[in-house]
C-alpha cells in the first residue's frame, strides 16, 4: 500500500457511502460521539456535509456557507456570479478563488495536452449541456465553436487578478474542476473547527477527512456505469477526495445514439475514446476533479502513460466500454470488486 495516502479508494458517482450514518440536524452518536449533517443544492446538484466532533453542528454551518458562497461566485450561469460577468464583459477582476481555478485550470491544459479546456463553455452550450435544450449542432455550429475555446487568446494579468478573453464570443467555465475545488475547501473549514472525521458529499464527489469515529475506513459504493442504478464494487478511503466522471452522467439521445456531456476539445464531441468511467484518488480535490474529466478525454492507453507520468499524485480506477477494470496498485488492496480486475504498474 502507497503511503502517499492512509486509504483507498473508490470509484464512483454514487451519492451515498455505504456504512456512514447521514441523519438531518445535530444528534448523539455512538460512544457519546456527536454528530451533525446538512444537506444544500448547489452546482447543479444535491450535496451533504457530515461531521463528528463537539463542534459538529457549527462545523456543517460554516461548510453549507463556504458551498453557498462558491457556488454563487464561480456560476458561468447565474448573472450574480463573477464568472457570469467576465464572459458577459469579455474579461473582467477576479477573486482569489476565481484567479486560482483558472491557473490551475491553465496548467492541467498544459500538463494533459489540452484534454482538459477551461474554455470549453461554447462548445457545451452547442451541444445544449449548458441550459438544457440538447441537440446535436450542425458541422457550421460546431466549427463556430471550436474557433473559441484556443486557450491561446486567454490572457491572465496575475498582479491585477484579471483575465481577457481576446475573441468575442468566448467563455470560460469552471464546472471541470470547480466540485472539487469546494469539498476541499469545505474539508478545511471543518478541521477549523476541530473536526476530525467528516465527509463531504458533493453530488457523487466525495472527499472525507479522516477515518470515521470508529477508526474504520469509510467505505465509499462504486457505481456500475452499464447499470447506474447498481452497484459494482466497494472501497475503502480516509483522508482524500474521490472523484469520477462517467458518461453515464449526464447525456441524452438522438437518433438512436447516446450523446454524453464529457466532450472532447480536440475534436468538439463526446469523447469516445474506449472509457466509460474514471474514478481519481488524491488528496487534492481540486486535481482529482480536473483528472478524472482528462482521462476519460484521453482515452486508455493515453490515461495509463499519464498515470505511469504522476504516479506521485494520484490513484486511479479506469472502466472501458467493454467492462474490463484497471485500478493503480495503490488502490489494489482496498478496492472489493465482484469481478475480476487488473492492476497499472506505476513507478
């Protein structure tokens, strides 16, 4: 087992943690242990804060707030938000959130060879993922599109904590990367507070702090991306963020043919490069989001060389269209899984 992190993992969308009791309110755990859970809509998507210690209740309160407070400033939606306004203004200040999301966002362009583009808003829009009226583009909508999302004519004033984005038309969107961001910031302000065992569920991102009261690894269900209404398997985490991306997600169908949410840059449609899901495992939410959309852009043998590349930064769980499951052997050990399983070799 890699020391790099206490647990391991998991993979999946699915919303709920196997063996983690998540009661509305405040309430007296087992052991005296007091525990308290809320629940909020933000990104698009229910989320639960669960937290254990004295200070629990005031814990989950500050953690709703700080997911309210994101939420409302990293929207590319909402006109209320910044992001709203410097896509509407064509550049524009922005907070030290905002600034930060988009270096980062910068530098997993560079260091994934542009599979993950934070300028990818136009072409989510044409495809109808962006307000909801799905449909596929024509080839002119589409090349329209592509014309805007060249990281290139993206230009970031780092002392004046500004952006502008030199084409009009262009967009930028943090929704890659933006969950995962939030439950680690969530997962600070908990340890704030005292709090040393807690997880985070923000719409199937999961990240947990600690283990659970007991001492026991959280055990986080692994969604079986053919059937997502099943499951396929259980890990066991403490102490990191588990993020997956599937194309089970989010899609719709046209003609006959499934049309997922997880689009490619290079060439403006869904990927549709062998792999049906991506589960990372980090300690950092923020990388573990940006990846798991990354890897399933790049395909599997491009995802496999990338993982042997930073096997320092994360683990990984790769599904392909023909079921077969790939896990890093840091997870290996701790990954339950009802079929048979291969393990990536990693430096």
């Amino acid at each position: 087992m890699k020391k790099k992190m206490l647990c391991l993992l998991l993979a999946c969308g699915l919303p709920v943690l196997a063996g983690c009791d998540q009661n509305s309110g405040s309430e007296q755990a087992t052991d005296e242990i007091v525990s308290a859970t809320q629940d909020v809509f933000a990104m698009d998507t229910y989320m639960t804060v669960t937290a254990y210690g004295e200070a629990a209740e005031e814990a989950v309160s500050a953690a709703i707030t700080e997911i309210e407070r994101l939420n409302a400033l990293l929207t590319a939606t909402d006109n209320t938000g910044e992001v709203y306004a410097v896509n509407q203004n064509g550049g524009g200040t922005l907070s030290e959130d905002g600034m930060y999301l988009l270096e980062r966002s910068l530098e997993f362009y560079g260091s994934t060879e542009g599979a993950f583009n934070v300028a990818i808003f136009p072409i989510m829009a044409a495809w109808g993922f962006i307000d909801d009226h799905f449909g596929v583009p024509t080839e002119e909508e589409l090349n329209g599109a592509l014309e805007l999302i060249d990281i290139g004519n993206i230009s970031v004033d780092e002392e004046a904590s500004s952006v502008t984005l030199k084409k009009e038309g262009m967009a930028i969107d943090f929704g890659g990367i933006a969950k995962g961001y939030t439950s680690s910031n969530v997962i600070r302000i908990l340890e704030t507070y005292g709090i040393e065992n807690a997880v985070v569920n923000l719409g199937g991102n999961v990240q947990v702090l600690g283990t659970k009261p007991d001492g026991s690894f959280w055990r986080v269900g692994i969604i079986n991306p053919f059937n997502p209404d099943t499951g396929i398997g259980v890990v066991e985490v403490a102490d990191c963020a588990v993020i997956t991306s599937g194309g089970y997600e989010r899609y719709f169908v046209q003609d006959g043919v499934n049309y997922h949410h997880i689009i490619d840059p290079s060439t403006g449609y869904p990927a549709n490069n062998g792999l049906v899901s991506v589960t990372i495992v980090s300690s950092d939410g923020t990388l573990a989001d940006a990846l798991s959309t990354s890897l399933f852009v790049m395909g599997v043998d491009n995802a496999i060389s990338f993982l042997e590349k930073n096997s320092e930064l994360f683990d990984a769980i790769l599904i392909t269209e023909d079921g077969e499951i790939s896990v890093t052997e840091g997870l290996a050990e701790n990954f339950t899984c009802e079929q048979s399983f291969s393990i990536i070799k990693t430096p």
